[in-house]
C-alpha cells in the first residue's frame, strides 16, 4: 500500500512540528511533491479555531474542545488535504485525527469509539495512511516546551494519560502505526522516521 498521508503524533513536546517538517523538506529534497500542514489550522478557519482552541483564555468543556477540533480537522480535510491527495502529492501532518482519539477519546475520558464516529462524519474518508507516533516520556516532553499552551498546562497527570491512549490506539492498529524513539537526537529522530515514511513509498 502507498501511503501517501503521513500523521505524526505524540504527546506535547514530542518534537512533531519539527520532525514533521524536517521529514517534508527532506522528503522534497529526494523530489517528492510534498504538502505539509498542521493541526488544528491550516485554513482561515481553522486558524482561527486553533486560537480558541490553544489559547489560555477561557475555559473549554471536554466536549467543546472535541467538537472544534473536530470542526477544523474537516475543513482541512475538505479544502486543503483532500485535494491534494486527488492531485496526487503527498501530505505530511503536524498532528491529526489521532491527536483527538488519544486526547479527548483516551485522556479526557470521553471515549475513543464516540470520537471517532464524530470525526468520521466530517472527514468523509481523508484519514493518515501511516502515523509516526514520536514516543517520549510526558516529564521529558513538558521539559522541553518553551511555552505551555491552554492544554499542555494540565501538566503531567494528562500527557501521560494521553501516552497511554496512544500505546492503546498503535497496538490497535499495528498496520498503520509505526513508533519512534523521540527521546535521542534530533537528527537520528528525523532518519528513523523518515526511513519509516519512505519505506511505504
């Protein structure tokens, strides 16, 4: 199978923004038509989805905060992902619907299965091929943020519930899910999961 949608996941502080991005230039380097976007965000609603969303001011109940991720996440999906995918390049994601089922499905106790559907409704199928789940421990994680958004401030209590739903959610589904060792270097992180990548390519 190719995989052509390509999600990387894991818990705040995991490096997915600059892992993701570092594997799409390189991935553009070897000559690849490489589209890289970030979750939530990505569209002008989105973006502004994701101010609500990160932002610390005001207070989110766990259903609303699922609900708008899930509502960024389709227009993403409808106006940018899927159509590049029809067009036939490659999408590398800074997070995806998998964020959602180990944050708000696993961690906040709403349910993986009732995520899922939610999330399934406006997706209309555009869903990652392959996830590089980043795995680091949640203390190691915290310590290397620079700034704590209005989720990583919880602390460590929910980023290890949200290791856990995502251990969960790979042995789930070990045909999509690959896993890499996000506490060495950033160079060998960037390798590992770039060879992972190329390897369904």
């Amino acid at each position: 199978m190719t995989r052509r949608y390509v999600a990387f996941e894991g818990i705040d502080g995991a490096g997915k923004t600059t892992v993701a991005r570092a594997v799409a230039d390189g991935l553009e380097d070897r000559g690849f038509d490489v589209l890289w976007v970030r979750e939530p965000g990505g569209t002008a609603a989105g973006e502004a989805i994701r101010r609500v969303l990160l932002g610390r001011d005001g207070v989110l109940c766990d259903w609303t905060e699922a609900l708008l991720f899930a509502a960024a996440r389709a227009q993403l999906a409808a106006e940018v992902v899927g159509p590049a995918l029809e067009a036939g390049r490659a999408v590398v994601s800074d997070r995806s619907v998998y964020s959602s089922l180990a944050y708000q499905g696993g961690a906040r106790g709403l349910g993986i299965d009732e995520v899922r559907r939610v999330n399934e409704a406006g997706l209309g199928g555009v869903w990652p091929e392959l996830v590089v789940l980043l795995r680091i421990e949640p203390a190691a994680g915290l310590a290397r943020e620079d700034a704590a958004d209005r989720i990583s401030v919880e602390g460590v209590d929910l980023q290890a519930r949200v290791a856990a739903a995502y251990e969960t959610l790979a042995a789930a589904e070990p045909e999509r899910f690959v896993v890499v060792d996000a506490a060495r270097g950033f160079d060998e992180v960037v390798a590992a999961a770039a060879e992972e990548v190329l390897a369904g390519w």
